[in-house]
C-alpha cells in the first residue's frame, strides 16, 4: 500500500540558489505521511487522541535533482519497517511533468505518550499499521 | 524602553529573488518580542506558565529594502501600546553594517488563557508591560 | 474574477500552542496570488522571464481564527487595486468544512527590474492584470 | 577546527508537540556551516562570487532529545571529509545550559558551478578546506 499526494513549489520554499531549500523536503515528507494514515484509516489526529505521538528519531534524505519554485511533485509514501516502538516510513518524490525522481529519503518515528517516553505501539494503532505494510 | 537584538539571514531565509523571504520579518519580530519581554523580567515561558497566551491578532509589515543572506540584522522592539486585552509592538528591522532600515511593522496581540478565550491581562502581567510602556 | 485555492496545514505548520503559526499565512496568501496569475494566463515564471518581479512593500493580515493541523482551508484570492507601479492583492482564508473566515490580508507589491528598481507594469503584463481586476 | 554558534529556539520552531520542528535542524546546520566557513577564512558569499555553490546531496539527521522554546542551542560544527567534488560537515548540537546533546548530524554536499554541473573544488577554495580538515 502506497500514498500518492502532489503539492507544488512555492517561492517560499526556494532559496537564492533557485532551487528548494533543502529543509522544505522534511516538510514535504511529513505531507505524504499524513495522508498515508489518513488512508489506512488511522488519520494523525486520532493517533494523538489516543494518547501516543510519533516523534521522528533519525532522518535521511538524499536529494537527486533540485524542485523549482512552481514545480508539482508527486510525494510517494509507503510504510517500510515496524518494530514494537518504532516505525519507518519511505519516500520518494519526483516531478509531475517528466517524471523525475528528484529525492528518496526514510525517517524513522519513535512511539511515545504524553510525556514523552518510549510506549509500545497499541493494538489499535498496529492493526492498521501492520495491514499497510504487508500488502 | 526598548531591545536591540540581532540575527544574521541564513540562506534558508532567502528566496530565488535572491532577498529573504517576505513572511520570515514576522519571525524576526517574534524574536524581538521574546528578547523584549525577557528584558522586562516576564519572559514569554513564564506567561504561558500563569495559563496566559499572546497571539497576534493583526500583522503588518512595511518592507523598505531587502535584507539578503548573510546580511547582520537588528530588531528594535517597544511595546507601543497596552489595553486591557490587547497588547501592539513595535518593530524596526535595520542592516548592521549601515543602519539602513529595512522594514517596520507592528503586530497586535490578544491576551487569552488556556481555552483560547479573550482574557483580561492579569496584574503580575500589567505592571511590567506598563513600566516598558511608560519609560 | 477571483482564485479559489485549497491547503491542508500540516505539522509544521503548527507551533506549541496547537495552531499554525503567524507567519505561515503569508505563505498561503502567496499560494492563492501564484494561482490567480496562472488563472488569468499570467504565471509569475512568465513575469519573471520578462524580467520583472513583484517584491512584497507591505503585508497586513487579520487573523480572526486560528488555522490548525489537519484543517483543510480555502485561499481565495482577487486582485484589488493596480497602479502604473503596484498591485494590490486581497486575501481571504476560510476554513473547507464549515466555511468559517480565518483570516483575510490584502498585502501590496511593487513591480520591479532585475536590478530591482520600479519599473512601470508593461502592457503586455497590464492586459491580463486589468481583466482581472474590473470583473 | 571547529565551530561553535549559538541560536535561541524560537515559538515560530516549535510545533503542536511542544517540540522544535524536525525540519529546522537542517536550518541550523546552515547556521553552523555558514560560521565555519567565515571562520576559516571563506564566507559563502565568497565561494559563490567564485562561481562555485555547494548544494546538499544527501542529508542525515539523528534526534536524541527535543530543542524546546526559548532553549539556548549550541552547533558545534566541523568539516568532516573532503574530496575533489563533495565535502561533508559534521554537526552537534547540544543545549547549553546542561550540555545535553540534542541531535547530531552530517550532510554532505557536492560542489557544482553556475550551471549546476559537479566542479572540481578549485585550489583557491580547497587550500583552506583541508586546513580545516587536518587541524
């Protein structure tokens, strides 16, 4: 199961090079992760209702070709690994028009509660989560 | 009584027109603002502490001459006016190496408690808003 | 004529106290203004490549409700006011689901050269910008 | 050699968790490789003055505590590896007033010229590079 979201680039997100700045990719990757939950039926919100957050704990990105202010990408979002207190999601995201990857990165989240210490993932949070990523 | 706080534009700051970002003066201001705040011995932690918040109500920003990367920026910030519920800053954003002054803008506040109601800005808060506002 | 636009506030977004951050919706009004360029056949790259830019000399916003995660919200955007040198955007940000204003701003640019000095508005660019705004 | 800055976590970093965003460490990365450069005698405005830029092409980050408002951070930043057409620079950083590490990190970069073609790293650029490096 994968999650497909396109956002195109505003000039805020470039920087005097032309291209985006590279922090924006982090905000882009958050984008595809929301509405992978979303889909899976477990979207963010309810998941902090419960009481757990999903804190990132190590990000990479490795960036390919640069995004240009008004390019549209495709964000393309899978859930790549779970552990008892962690998960990982993949990204990949390319420009609409030609196809072009233009970055893949794979954070990892921590599972935490309210205060802030590591909780093992529920039942209800890993039933959706383990079904998006068997199939 | 005013605060003098500086910051230097990052290239994160900057857009392809090769000048910082429009909406990044607002985060200048809000730097200002704390500095302003913790000159006066309440800073902005402590407020939120005593169940209080402060989010603009109204922002305004006039932009003179572009800051650009690299650029070493002040913030003046004075407290320009305080009623019972609201608060206005003011703001002027200079280049260090010249004085040239780059923008000027004066947010309004509200003062709110927890639930996100208008709330009557508390004594403890009142007396050392009007000594920065008086002096 | 105006450019109806849709954004969902993402976590970035957000700042401690649980809504979108201040400056958060310049950015959005730039989302609407780059839409309503492309609507009326004028996209800000075509600006650009006739060697004229539209820097940001004063931004207001009124913000009456606060924008939060998740929320999906509508950028509708007109054109407002044209003179031989500037343009006067209007914004209003309005929250998809129950149709609920959030905030509205009407920020003014200048139109300039590469070397950043005003230059008059070129005919070619006046045209679509005059149908935009009489409608 | 190393670099040490030091930068205040703004509100406008922070997200609804409380915490500073994930994405503004690569900001502060910037912040530190900015520093480093000007203090080993080649500010980044003087690399691109030279016709050279050196974009991010892979970027990592591991977060072990959260920065929070108002938290003073310190980067302590170092050039880590060197080779004819990349470099990568080692970041900490850490909060001061215990010393607690907060998240380390190292992207790297490629050097590419005006055309945004990989360049080899000219002498005049490389000379204080590998002094850097070797100290």
């Amino acid at each position: 199961m994968k999650n497909l979201t396109t956002y195109r680039v505003i000039y805020g997100d470039t920087d005097q090079m032309g291209v985006a700045y590279y922090a924006n990719y982090l905000r882009w990757f958050e984008m595809g992760r929301t509405e992978l939950l979303r889909q899976i039926g477990l979207p963010y919100s309810s998941i902090e209702e419960k009481g757990f957050f999903f804190p990132v704990i190590e990000a990479s990105c490795r960036y390919l070709k640069p995004a240009r202010f008004d390019d549209e990408i495709a964000i393309e979002t899978t859930l790549a690994a779970l552990s008892r207190v962690t998960l990982e999601f993949s990204y990949r995201i390319s420009r609409k028009h030609d196809g072009q990857l233009l970055a893949e990165g794979a954070p990892r989240h921590a599972c935490v509660d309210r205060e802030g210490k590591v909780a093992k993932i529920s039942t209800a949070l890993e039933n959706p989560l383990k079904a998006a990523l068997t199939r």
